[in-house]
C-alpha cells in the first residue's frame, strides 16, 4: 500500500518544526524536506533535535530536496559538493532519498546519443556522490522541456549510468504537463521508481501552466486514478508526497494546509482503490 507524506514546499514560510508536529497530528507518515528549511531549523538546533522531532511525532524522513541536476554545465560541480553537504545530514535523519531535478538542456550541436551519454556521465558522479551515504538519488523530469520532460529520456540516462543507487521520480503535474499517459508510468520498473510526487492542477493549456496553477489532489484535471493505478500495477508501495507550489495555500493557516493536504490525498487514494 502507498504511503502518505508532505513535501514542505507546500507550506513554504512555516518553521520546519511545526510541519512536523501538525503531519503527526493529521497523520502524515512522512515528510520529504526542503533544504531551505532545514537550514533555517539547522541556526538554532542541531541535527539530532530534528531526528528526535521526528521520532516524537511518529513522522518518518523520506528525503532531502531539492539538488539541480546540472548534466551540460559547470553548475554540476557545486550541486554535488551540496549532496556531500547535505548527505550525512540525510542519513542521520533516517532519509533514503535525495531529489535532483533536470535544471539545464542540452547544447544545440549534441547528438541525442550523445546528450545521454554527457547526462549519464554526470548522473553517474552524482549517484556515486550520494552512495557514500548510502543514499539513493532520484532524478526529476520537468513538464515541458525537450530534455527529460517525461520518463523516456530519464530512464535512459539512468540505464546508461549504471549506477545501483539512481533511480527516478514521478511528479504528476510535470507528467501531465509533459503529456505522459498512465500507461508511459506502468511501464517504469519498480526497482528504479524511488518517489512519487502527487499534485493537481487548473484547467489551463498545458503549455501554460506552472507551478502555481498546482491544486491539492483531487481539485483539477489531472487523470490522478489512472497514475495511481498505473503506480499500483508496477507494484510501488512507496510514498506520495504533496508538492504544492501554490502562494494561495502558502497565505492560509498553517494547520489548515497540512489537514488540507491529508484530506484530499487520502480521499483520492480511497478513490484509486
């Protein structure tokens, strides 16, 4: 059975600590943490605070995000120095996941062979850079680019990278966004799907929308039944994590968005079953 978290975009400008508390409270199980925040936690308190934060409100740490996956540019460089920052911080609070999301496209003068081989290479010194932790790297597809939109190109480079410990994210607004169907998802396989974000959207074209068009499962058009059951087809039981980038939600009271966020996630899971 998939299991229900909160990404802490979704109440950015809220302490880190009281995400916690109220993802205990509503019954979260888990909670993927922005760096940002985390940082902000890191000035007053200390790392083991944190851990025993999580353990009191009985919420598990899915993972850190979010690092850029920097494959045709120097920016690759400082973004795994970041991973090697942030690595140890994730393992000692019981996370297994760090998120990398595609930031830059490829040269015009790249071959398509050869963008995943360079994305590759640089995928591979990531993972590597992650597995010194004993940290898996999921690679994020972003909705609309013409490289890495979808599942396609990100499987590719992570068969090329050969590397045990890479392995990918489905986002459902980038997916739909991108024009993945269901049926692109059920055929991703199961040792290398790492996380699920889960999110709607407004009914705007495709081409139109960002991240603050994002609604709470359930309020949009996103086909989400037929993700959930593509994801449920390849057999994921891991978690959905509510990623909303959405400044409306970011202005309401904080409980409201946390109950908020459960509630509708719970109810379209009922739904997918």
């Amino acid at each position: 059975m998939m299991r229900t978290c909160l990404n802490t975009a979704t109440t950015r400008g809220r302490p880190l600590a009281d995400d916690i508390r109220l993802c205990g409270e509503v019954g979260f199980e888990g909670i993927e943490i922005d760096t940002g925040k985390l940082d902000e936690f890191l000035q007053d308190g200390t790392v083991a605070d944190l851990r025993a934060l999580l353990t009191d409100c009985g919420v598990e740490c899915v993972g850190l995000m979010a690092f850029a996956f920097h494959p045709f540019s120097d920016a690759a460089g400082p973004q795994i120095n970041r991973i090697v920052e942030y690595g140890p911080i994730c393992r000692e609070l019981g996370g297994e996941i760090l998120l990398a999301y595609i930031a830059d496209q490829p040269p015009a003068e790249v071959t398509d062979d050869g963008v995943i081989l360079r994305a590759a290479e640089v995928a591979h010194h990531y993972a590597v850079a992650a597995q010194a932790f004993d940290l898996k790297l999921a690679l994020e597809p972003i909705g609309g680019r013409t490289f890495m939109g979808g599942p396609r190109d990100a499987l590719a480079v992570i068969e090329a990278a050969d590397a045990p410990n890479l392995g990918l994210m489905v986002d459902t607004f980038h997916y739909f966004k991108s024009g993945v169907p269901a049926e692109a998802v059920a055929e991703i396989p199961r040792d290398r799907l790492l996380i699920v974000h889960i999110n709607d959207a407004e009914d705007c074209p495709r081409e139109e929308l960002t991240d603050s068009h994002r609604l709470y499962p359930g309020l949009g058009v996103i086909p989400l039944t037929g993700y959930l059951q593509a994801l449920d087809g390849v057999g994921y039981d891991g978690f959905l994590s509510v990623e909303l980038f959405r400044p409306e939600y970011w202005q309401q009271e904080h409980a409201r968005v946390v109950e908020d966020a459960y509630r509708h996630l719970r109810e379209v899971m009922g739904a997918q079953r």
